[in-house]
C-alpha cells in the first residue's frame, strides 16, 4: 500500500489531474486518431494527434484537439505517407509538450477511434516515458461497431475510407490525424444510431 501511494505521488501533476476525473462516468465521447512513423508501439513516434468531441449526440467541431509533434528524425517517406511536412508553418510540439495537453483535453470522455488499441498502445508509450500510468477512459472502435451491426466475423478488416465509402462520408484531400478523428465521429453517430446505442 505505502509503495502505491509513493508511486502515486511522484506522478507529474497532469497526470494526478487527469486521475481525479474518473469518479463519475462521462457523457462525452472523443473521437481520435494519430498519425505515427510506423506501425509498432515500442518503436514508432507519435507525429501529430487530432480529436474532436461527441455530446447529446452532436460533434461539437469547437471542441477539438490537434497537436503536431517536432521530429529529430524525419524522412520524405513519412511526410508523404502522413500528410505532415517538416517545415510547415503549423505550431510544433514536444512530444511530452503535445501529451500532457491531450490529456488535459481528454478529461473521462469515452475514446472512439478506428482500429483504436493501436492509437492508445501509442499514447500509453509516450505517457510511460514521462512516468505516467495508462490511460484509464474506456474505448469503442468504429470497425468493431460496424462488424457486429453487420453481424461479420472478427478477422474481417475495413480501412477508414472503406467504412466512410459505405455511409458516402466523403474523403478529405488531406489525409491527416484531425481529418481521421472527423470523419470517425461521423462514422460513430451513424452506427450508434443503427445498433440502438
């Protein structure tokens, strides 16, 4: 008990903010997506973060999160793959800078994504580096909602633009982490309202 409460101390104190918040659930929903170097959690680098959030089934566009996140490291693959081009006059963040904010703007809200285990296995690498917990909110992910309201099985796979194509949710021309968090609250309210959430 006495190594707990040490350990809960030394959290830095967004973190404890961010704990505190957990004693009643939520009604706000945050839709996520980021953009990272690759697909491996221990290895990749989280480049940008983008949110928006979901209330009395309404996205609410003022209620959202972008950060970009300032690379040492940066290659022309990346930039193209991602969207996100060194030099570009958009603000930069620290990584732990971009996190904490996130954190703050995330509060107990309810996580949506796409594929969203590999979103939060990013998050929960980057908070482990400034000696944080994991994160705590619980979380659905658009691809599974869709599989069990077309009743398909679990191995079966639909990128974002796949499910957006399928509701006519048109595409942006830039494929960014904000654009993706849009476009999965879109996806969101269309299969909360067909499973009867």
């Amino acid at each position: 008990m006495l190594d707990w409460l040490k350990i809960n101390k030394d959290y830095p104190q967004f973190w404890k903010d961010y704990l505190g918040k957990f004693e009643n659930k939520s009604r706000r929903f945050v839709a996520f997506s980021t953009e990272t170097t690759g697909l491996d959690a221990e290895k990749d680098v989280i480049l940008s973060i983008g949110a928006v959030a979901i209330e009395n089934n309404t996205i609410i566009v003022k209620d959202s999160f972008e950060a970009l996140i300032f690379q040492e490291k940066f290659t022309p693959e990346t930039a193209l793959k991602t969207g996100v081009i060194k030099g570009v006059p958009e603000e930069k963040h620290s990584e732990s800078e971009a996190i904490e904010s996130f954190i703050n703007y995330l509060g107990n809200a309810v996580l949506i994504g796409h594929r969203i285990h590999f979103d939060i296995a990013m998050i929960n690498t980057a908070l482990e580096k400034l000696h944080c917990g994991k994160l705590k909110n619980e979380a659905l992910d658009i691809e599974v909602m869709f599989k069990k309201w077309k009743q398909l099985p679990e191995e079966k796979q639909f990128s974002l633009d796949e499910l957006g194509a399928y509701f006519k949710i048109s595409k942006s021309d830039r494929h960014t982490a904000s654009n993706d968090a849009f476009t999965i609250s879109l996806l969101f309210q269309r299969l909360k309202q067909r499973l009867g959430l």
